[in-house]
C-alpha cells in the first residue's frame, strides 16, 4: 500500500481536480525533528533540520534517505519555539509559488519540458514539534490536537497534572455496557455524552484567523491570547495556513506512532514491574483514587504512624519481576530485527537502561503478551495483550478500510479496560492519542509512511 491509497490523497484529487491531472505534479512531506548535532553528551544545543519527502515513487522508494531533502537547518542554541515561523518563511514562500505558478522542469523521459507543480500533504513530527508546527499547544488538559476543547481531562488534585481519566467512554455506542458502570471509572458517572465530530479544514480555518495577531522574534516574550488553556489551546495562526490549498487537506500533521508507542510502552512496563520514580502507582496516585474512584483495594491505610501503599493486582511482586528480568537476560533475536536488549537489562537494580524507540516498538508489540502471561490475572493481561496487538496492526505495511474501523471499535474498549485497572495518573495524553490513530490510517495510509524512524537516522547522518 501507498498514502495515494488513502482518503486525503483521494479528497485533494476531487477538490484540486487540475493539478491531480497531471501526474508529474510533486507531492511532499514535511518533517522537523530536535538533535544534538554534538552529541548526548555534549551541552545542551538544539538544531532543527526541516526535511522535505518525495511521495511520487514507488513504496520501496518514496522513503529512502537519497529521496530526502534537507530543505533548511534551524540552528541552536535553544529552540524557537513559535517562533519557528521566521525561519519557515522562504520554504513556505516557495511552496506556494510552487503551487500557483509552479516551475518549467525538464522529462527526461518525454525529452521536453513541462510546467510542474508541488503540493505538501502533511508534515510529521513528534509531539512537541506538533505544537510548534500547528500552532495548538500539546500541554496541559486540551492537549489533543482532535478532540481539542471536547475533552474531558481534569487536573489532578494530588499529583496536580492533566490526566485523561474516563475520557474514552463516549466514543462507545450509546447502548455500550461500560457507559452505565458507576464503579468501575468514575464513580456515580453515567456516560451520556458522544464523541464530537471532527472540525473540517475550513472550519480550522475560520477559528485561527483569529489568532494572526501575534509578534515574532526572541524578544517578544509569552504572548497568551484570551481563553489559552480554558477554551482554546491556540497560540498563534501557524505560517502552513497561507498555502492556498491547506484549508483544504483533510490531514494537515500526523501524529507520530513511534512516540507515541513508547510512551505507552513506558508507562505500562515502568507500572507494571513498579519501577521507582517511574511507575504511575505512587502515594499521590493512591490519594487520587480514594478522591475519584470506588477502589477501596487501592485505597493507602495508616499503620502506626506510617502510610501503607497495599499492592495493586497490576504490580508484579518483587521475585516474579526479577523471573521478567532473568527472561529478558536470555533473549536473542535474529540480526537487524532489534538491538541486543539483554544489554540494557540490570538484574541487580531491577531496570532497562538505555532503551531506544525501536526496542520499545519491539517490546510492545511482540513482549509484552509472552513477559508477562500468566504472572498477571487474565483480565489484566488480556487488556495488555490488545493494546500491544493494536499496535502491531496499526503498524502494518498492509492496510484495508474494514480492519482499519475494526481498529477503530477495538481501541476504544481495550482504553475503557484499561482506565478499569491502573490509576488515573496513568493516563496521559499519550494514552488518550492512540484512539486517533485509526483515523489517521484511514486517512493518509500505512503508518510506514507517516512515521519519523527515517528521519530519526537521517538525522544521525547530518550529524556525522
């Protein structure tokens, strides 16, 4: 499969019928990603590459590195922010110059000259790039770009963070058992609400005009408008806007599986083996629980003078966590299918150390079920085990639009299941974006494509 087998590529042929007419016309990619061209451990610095893809190759082609083009290089030492704007103009400039008046290109193939235009389809980039390219900030509770001010994320009254907490239950059918469960989320919570419906590129449009007022450089300071946080999570009208034809793409930036899998992974393997300072199952999370939930098994008691945390059935007691620990020790896997992960394991300390994005992709979607089978109760291992098939299948070169809505339907309840077994503190926007991604493969195809692991190892090339 191919992005020109998905619905966005679909809907800008109908709306730009001349320009898919042509099929020498060029459509691009765009990816920024933060490195430190001097190393980790050199001092802090932070470079952004803007990196341009081909999509008009075949699959095996259209993400090799020699079809990659490093259009711009936004040096440190600390990152713009919005202001990363100023330093998109000339690029922006000439895509749209591309787009109008588009540029005489010799085929070699025909031997003659024709006039060719280009189109950016979308941009991918990680979360925090998400905020500087989009213009909506990914922080605090209106963190997800789709669901914007429709959500129904809190702030923690214990650990003082967003938490998307029962957030996943309206996305059910209306007559779903989990809508009516008072105990199990929020306690006396009936779900009535459905999910609201995505805003179209022109109604984006027409909210963002609003927020063209803004002044750029390094000397402007924070610039907030009326609402920020409360109704709107907008900081300024992003410069993709100004391409004629933005309004228009039914996807604009891609949310990126392979951060988003890792933090999931992270906060799963982090909880479920009660790794210190890092699990999701603390004193503050505990204290939480007895505000929100009826889980008086979870509930912190006090024994003489001192607080006591009782074990949650999602943590693994201390001899079987060290069995995980002794199985990963002995794993090997096959050349170039993962790193050495029995080098990142410490049996003593009981910690993974060093684990990059592949090994956490490798992790959740083939360890996660085998590491813990039978060491959890089965419904517990059950919900593991259907986040981790989510990801595998979602992540699949091969694609169709029943097993995509298939998806879509699974999501939802492994959430809701989920949001049944650990804390609230749990649950992040991280674990909230995953319920997006179906409509994002539905839309621009096969996460492959869409995904920043070919940019993460250009990178490393620029840098050397």
């Amino acid at each position: 499969m191919h992005p020109s087998d998905g619905e966005a590529w679909k809907c800008f042929n109908s709306v730009h019928p001349h320009f898919s007419a042509e099929l020498r016309n060029v459509r691009l990619r765009l990816c920024t990603d933060e490195f430190n061209p001097f190393g980790s451990f050199a001092a802090p610095y932070s470079c952004w590459p803007v990196i341009l893809t081909v999509y008009n190759l075949p699959p095996g082609m259209c993400m090799r590195p020699k079809f990659m083009f490093l259009s711009i290089v936004i040096p440190g030492p600390s990152s713009l922010g919005q202001n990363i704007d100023v330093c998109l103009r000339p690029l922006i400039d000439e895509l749209a110059q591309l787009w109008s008046s588009g540029a005489l290109t010799y085929d070699v193939s025909r031997k003659r000259n024709f006039l060719m235009r280009v189109a950016l389809m979308w941009t991918i980039n990680d979360f925090s790039a998400y905020r500087m390219l989009s213009a909506w900030s990914t922080h605090g509770k209106l963190a997800c770009p789709y669901c914007m001010e429709n959500n129904k994320a809190f702030t923690l009254a214990n650990r003082g963070k967003a938490s998307f907490f029962d957030c996943h239950c309206r996305f059910l059918p209306l007559n779903h058992r989990y809508r009516k469960n008072r105990k199990d989320f929020f306690v006396g919570r009936v779900e009535k609400d459905v999910a609201s419906q995505r805003l179209s590129g022109e109604e984006l449009h027409d909210v963002v005009s609003e927020y063209n007022d803004i002044v750029f450089g390094l000397q402007s300071g924070k610039q907030k408008f009326h609402g920020f946080g409360l109704t709107h999570n907008w900081v300024k009208q992003s410069i993709f806007w100004e391409l004629p034809y933005w309004k228009t793409n039914l996807l604009r930036h891609n949310l990126d599986v392979m951060h988003i899998k890792k933090n999931v992974f992270e906060n799963i393997f982090n909880t479920v083996m009660d790794v210190k300072g890092k699990t999701k199952d603390n004193i503050k999370a505990r204290l939480d629980i007895a505000l929100y939930c009826n889980r008086k098994n979870m509930e912190l008691f006090y024994d003489e003078s001192r607080v006591a945390k009782p074990r949650a059935s999602f943590v693994l007691e201390k001899n079987t966590q060290l069995l995980v620990y002794k199985w990963l020790k002995s794993l090997c896997f096959p050349e170039g299918h993962a790193s050495n992960i029995s080098r990142l394991v410490n049996i003593e300390d009981c910690r993974l150390y060093g684990m990059k994005s592949h090994d956490c992709h490798v992790f959740m979607q083939t360890l996660i079920p085998l590491a813990f089978r039978d060491l959890l109760p089965k419904g517990i291992w059950d919900a593991l085990m259907e986040i981790s098939h989510f990801f595998r299948d979602i992540c699949s070169s091969k694609l169709n639009v029943e097993h995509i809505e298939r998806l879509q339907t699974n999501i939802v309840e492994t959430l809701c299941k989920l949001e049944m077994i650990f804390p609230l503190s749990f649950f992040d926007s991280m674990e909230h974006l995953p319920i997006h991604l179906p409509f994002e493969a539905k839309a621009g195809g096969p996460v492959q494509y869409r995904w920043i692991y070919p940019f993460k190892r250009l990178d490393i090339i620029v840098a050397m």
